[in-house]
C-alpha cells in the first residue's frame, strides 16, 4: 500500500504546480500573463461578435498554451472574418508566448487535457458548443 501511495505521488508531481505560480483557468477562460494578456485582449477584439448565419461559418480558436500541452482555452469565431490571416498569427502568437512565459518561470498546470468544444451558431453569433447545442 505504501509503495502504490509513493508511485502515485512520484508520478502525479510532475503535474502539480509550484508554490506561487500562476494556476491556468479551469473551466476555458482565459489566464492574464503578462504580455500574452494584451495579445489576448487583440484576438477577443479581432473576434469580435463572430456574427453568423450558419454553424458551418463557426470555427474554435486555440488561445494560448497550457504547460503541459494544448491550448489555455478556446474561442468561438466567424469563418467570414475580414482578417482571418491576422487572427490566426496572433493566435499562434498567443501560444508561443505562453509557453516561453511558462519555460520563463517554471510554471506546471494539472496536465488536464482542454478538448476542442466545437462552435455553432446560435442567434446569429459563433458559440463554444456544448453538448445541448451540438446535438
């Protein structure tokens, strides 16, 4: 019992967190971190209202990056955007800034694995699907 008690501290350490380091959101929203909170605040603002007439038009974003891997969350957004280039490169932007920031200062995370919800458009606005909506 001792031995199965030590392997499993061993073993989930690595996805503890340091004393003071910043914890990453739990349930899909966003973190502030320094300069990767402002290249957050352009992505929310180039989003947008990600107006839609169908949930065809509906795209998940990955934003930021989780020190254990994946993104800090996700956000809906319109396929029709008028500057889907710029969108996309802050994104990837967003990302390599939370992982320098997180080789920065050490920072762990749960290592719990954020799935891509999915996005569908409900009163003519892209949302982050949930289950009811997207069956």
């Amino acid at each position: 019992m001792n031995k199965i008690l030590l392997l499993l501290l061993v073993t989930c350490s690595a996805c503890k967190s340091q004393a003071g380091a910043p914890q990453p959101p739990q349930t899909g929203a966003p973190a502030s971190h320094g300069d990767s909170a402002a290249t957050v605040a352009e992505i929310r603002r180039l989003v947008g209202a990600a107006s839609c007439s169908s949930s065809t038009q509906c795209r998940t974003l990955p934003v930021g990056a989780r020190p254990c891997g994946g993104p800090d969350f996700y956000l809906a957004w319109s396929s029709p955007h008028p500057d889907e280039a710029s969108l996309l490169a802050l994104a990837e932007h967003s990302r390599s800034q939370r992982k320098a920031e997180a080789s920065r200062t050490g920072e762990l995370s749960t290592c719990q694995h954020i799935p891509d919800p999915g996005a569908v458009c409900v009163a003519g606005a892209c949302r982050l699907a949930t289950p009811a909506s997207a069956s």
